[in-house]
C-alpha cells in the first residue's frame, strides 16, 4: 500500500516449481535408471530365449517329426518362461510395494496406494508376460522353420 500498487505477481509464480525441484531431478533420474534397466532386462530375455530355443532345436525338431504343431511348441516353450516371469514378479512386487511406500511417506499429503497398487502390479506382469510371450514366439517360429532333418543331422 506505502508503493501505491499491488506486487507483481510473477514475483511468487516460481515458488511451487522450485519447491519440487529435488522431486523432478529424482524422476529424471529414475526414468534414466528404469529405461536402462529395461533395456538390460529385455537384451537379457532376448538371450535367454534364444539360447534356450537353441538349445531345445532338437526337441523341437522330433516333436515336428511326431505331428506337434508350431502353436503346440509355443505354448510349451511359453509355459516354461511364464511360470519364471510370474515367480519374478512375485519377487518384485513385495518389494516394489515397500520402496514406493517408502518413498510417499516424505510428501506432505499422503496418498493412498490400496486401489492403484494392484492395477500396476497386474499392468507390469501383463507386459512382462507379453514381451516373453512375443520373444518365445519369434524364437521358435525361427528354430521352427528349419526342416527337422536338417536339425537332427547337424547334432
């Protein structure tokens, strides 16, 4: 009132950005890590399943000679890496609900995790299980392709 005008707002408009500022430098931070982290675990999925079709060729190549289908295969090689998938995220899941409830106990307003928890466990595991589901596939439509006597004449 003494300087005969109101101040300027722009003066107080940064406050909330600064005050989260620690906030979004950890989720830059974390985004890295996780998108990292993704790409080690998707090159070592892509690993394991091509190591483990190739090493089952010729498993694979008498179950073609025996009348198998290439879905029958699929769905025998997919079970095997869902039940590791599944016992993965039941692993993860426990500690991922602590490190997250960890984490929100430092904000003013607490935030309940009991209806969304669920639905991103149940989105992880889904997505896991299609990227080994999509990985297998191409893995044994591959191995699958050759002809069962050139696989069993090579071992």
């Amino acid at each position: 009132k003494l300087a005969g005008s109101a101040p300027h707002h722009w003066l107080f408009e940064n406050t909330l950005a600064d005050r989260y500022k620690n906030e979004q430098r950890l989720q830059l931070f974390m985004s890295g890590f996780a998108l990292v982290a993704l790409i080690i675990g998707l090159l070592g999925i892509y690993g394991i399943t091509a190591l483990n079709t190739q090493k089952r060729a010729r498993e694979i190549a008498l179950r073609k000679l025996h009348g198998a289908k290439k879905w029958q295969i699929i769905r025998l090689l997919n079970r095997d890496f869902s039940l590791i998938v599944l016992l993965a995220n039941v692993i993860a899941w426990p500690m991922a609900i602590y490190a997250i409830g960890k984490w929100l106990e430092n904000f003013h307003q607490h935030f309940s995790l009991a209806l969304w928890l669920p639905v991103f466990c149940a989105v992880a595991l889904a997505i896991s299980l299609l990227v080994v589901w999509l990985t297998v596939s191409l893995h044994t439509f591959s191995i699958g392709r050759l002809r069962p006597a050139e696989v069993l004449r090579d071992e």
